[in-house]
C-alpha cells in the first residue's frame, strides 16, 4: 500500500480522528461533514501502521452502506484489505452466529426468518394456542411487540400491557403465544432478525471463551452512523 500523507487528503478534524491513538473514540458530525471517508481513512492509518485488516471489524447498519464502506476501503488500500471484515450488525452476528449456535442449543446451519416467515409462524402459534379469534391481536401486531421486548429486554407482557393500556386484552394470553413461537423456532431450527442480535449479545455475554475469541479477532472496531445503536 502506497504511504498515505493524511494531513493532506483531511481537513484537520477528519485526520485527528482517523490518526488517533489506539482506544475509545467517539466521533460528534453533521451530515455531510464526511464521517464515512474519516472511517475508511481510519483502516488505511490501521493498515500503515502494520495493523493486519483480518483484525478490522467496520459496523454500519444498511447492507447499502456496508457494502459503500467496504468498496471505498479497497479503493483506498488496494487488494491488501481482504480480510478486511464488514457488514450490518445483523450480518456479522449471523457470521458468528454461525460458528457457535451449538452453544445456545441451534444447528449450524439455522433458518433465517424474513418478516413473512416470522408472522406465518406466529400466526400458527396463536392458532395453536386456540386465540384465533377477532378480537386477539393480529399476528403482524404480536410481531412487533415480540421485537421491541427483545430489543429494550423487557419481558412481553410489559411491552404489550403499554401498547394495549386502552384496550383490554388477557396479557398472558400473549405471552402463551410468544412462548408458542419460540419453542417453534427451536423446534425448526430457525431464528428472525431479533434473534440473530439477541442471541448473538447472549453467546458473548453467557460464554467467555467465545466472547474472549472474538476480542482477539476484532482488536479494531469502527461503526459508523454510530447514533442509532
């Protein structure tokens, strides 16, 4: 890789932030101001300075702007950032998700549910759960209260006694219908976008030789539009 004079392709802000001494580094910019540029300029300094790119781990959060992360670095760095690792943080958690589903009771080569698939099935545990009427909540509903409980970690029934404050509904009644839903997903070996972020936090959290593994594969982790984690 060609020696890259920073001061001279950055403005004084940007070459501050993608030189900066090794540890935490929160960066504050409006838009436009070229946040992305500084994190691509940032794996270039890593990579100078001796830094393996298998090392580098780049976070976003559409596929889109991964994928525009990834092509600026090799255009920057050349065909030397092939191990480079980058993604959305659903796609890495599927990457090492992948290595160690055995550890949270998954096969390896788990299902991946879109939306449709994760209403469909929640559709049959409500089914199942003889709640099939009118008046219980729509499948598409009960999705998006099973997403946000496992977002914020909040047990079901706290997010669905806030959405249904005014209207009445038997609150344990839907959470028989997510216990339904996830013991499916187990029984078919499959996982919804939640899951992959969920479960993903749990492998670290709960074993730590994997948690300690991956420390030492992604020494340098850059995120960008870092705001909406």
């Amino acid at each position: 890789m060609d020696k890259i004079a920073f001061d001279k392709e950055l403005n004084p802000e940007q070459n501050a932030a993608a030189t900066a001494p090794d540890g935490p580094l929160l960066v504050l910019a409006a838009a436009g101001t070229g946040k992305t540029r500084t994190l691509v300029y940032r794996v270039a300094y890593l990579m100078q300075k001796g830094i393996d790119p298998a090392r580098i781990l780049l976070l976003t959060f559409t596929n889109k702007a991964a994928r525009e992360m990834l092509d600026r670095a090799r255009a920057l760095v050349g065909i030397n950032v092939g191990g480079l690792w980058g993604g959305t943080f659903h796609h890495m958690a599927n990457r090492m998700l992948r290595h160690h589903a055995h550890h949270l009771g998954f096969k390896h080569d788990y299902t991946i549910l879109d939306s449709d698939d994760s209403t469909s099935l929640i559709k049959r545990a409500i089914k199942d759960c003889h709640l099939d009427s009118k008046e219980f909540p729509k499948a598409e509903v009960l999705a998006d209260i099973f997403g946000m409980a496992a977002n914020t970690e909040k047990p079901v029934s706290v997010v669905a006694a806030k959405r249904f404050e005014e209207h009445p509904v038997d609150l344990q009644d839907i959470s028989r219908v997510h216990e339904a839903y996830t013991a499916k997903k187990r029984a078919t070996n499959a996982m919804d976008f939640d899951d992959l972020l969920v479960l993903w936090l749990r492998l670290l959290r709960e074993h730590a030789d994997v948690l300690e593994f991956w420390q030492r594969r992604c020494q340098f982790i850059l995120v960008d539009e870092y705001q909406d984690t």
